[in-house]
C-alpha cells in the first residue's frame, strides 16, 4: 500500500474520534526508515489512547501491519508504528515540549502541513 493511501488512512481515524490539530510530515527524503509522520492531539490521557487505539484497529481492517505501539500505559503520548507511518498522538503540553513538526520539518521535508482526510 502506498505511503499517501495510509496516511489517508491514518487521517481519516484521527478525525473520526476528533483527534486535534492533525499534521502529516513527508520524511521520504529525510530517512528511509519511513515516509510520514503524523501528528495528533488529544485531550485527556483516555482520548489520546482511544485515537491511537482507534487508528490501529482502522489500519488493521485496511490490512497494514502494526509494528508496534508504545506508551499506552501513560497515555500522554501514544506513538503507533505502521510501517511506512508513524503516529505519534499526544496531550497537548507534551506536544509542544517536544515539537516534533519543528524537528523533522525544520530540515527539508516536503513541508508540513495541516492534514485534511478527502486532500491529504
């Protein structure tokens, strides 16, 4: 499956259970460990794990591998790894910490951008 049909994928999960703030990273030219990275919000320790719980289970009707997830115990930040994808979804003042958009945008990456589902 083709990196851009996952994220629509991954996108399409995130905003049925109002996951915020949605951004997807191109990182094709940056590593070849994958091509995107996606970026969420949650509200609370329980949304968080339920929107990455939610894109698992979306991505394994859609028969993609789930590599491994990590940090569902906490649930401040949930990280979802697909393969060709990684999600990270996080509480808000954890995402700002860490900035991961700056980190891997702020190098040459396709640029970051705001995810919309029926676009991206």
């Amino acid at each position: 499956m083709k990196a851009t049909q996952i994220e629509k994928i991954i996108v399409a999960a995130l905003e049925d259970i109002k996951g915020k703030d949605i951004e997807v990273i191109d990182t094709h030219k940056l590593t070849p460990l994958f091509e995107r990275i996606v970026v969420a919000s949650g509200d609370s320790s329980r949304h968080v794990r339920s929107l990455a719980r939610h894109v698992a289970d979306k991505a394994r009707e859609a028969g993609i591998e789930i590599l491994s997830t990590e940090g569902e115990d906490t649930g401040e930040w949930v990280l979802v790894d697909l393969g060709d994808a990684v999600v990270h979804v996080m509480q808000p003042t954890i995402r700002a910490y860490y900035a991961l958009e700056q980190l891997w945008g702020g190098k040459g990456p396709e640029r970051v951008r705001k995810a919309v589902a029926a676009g991206a």
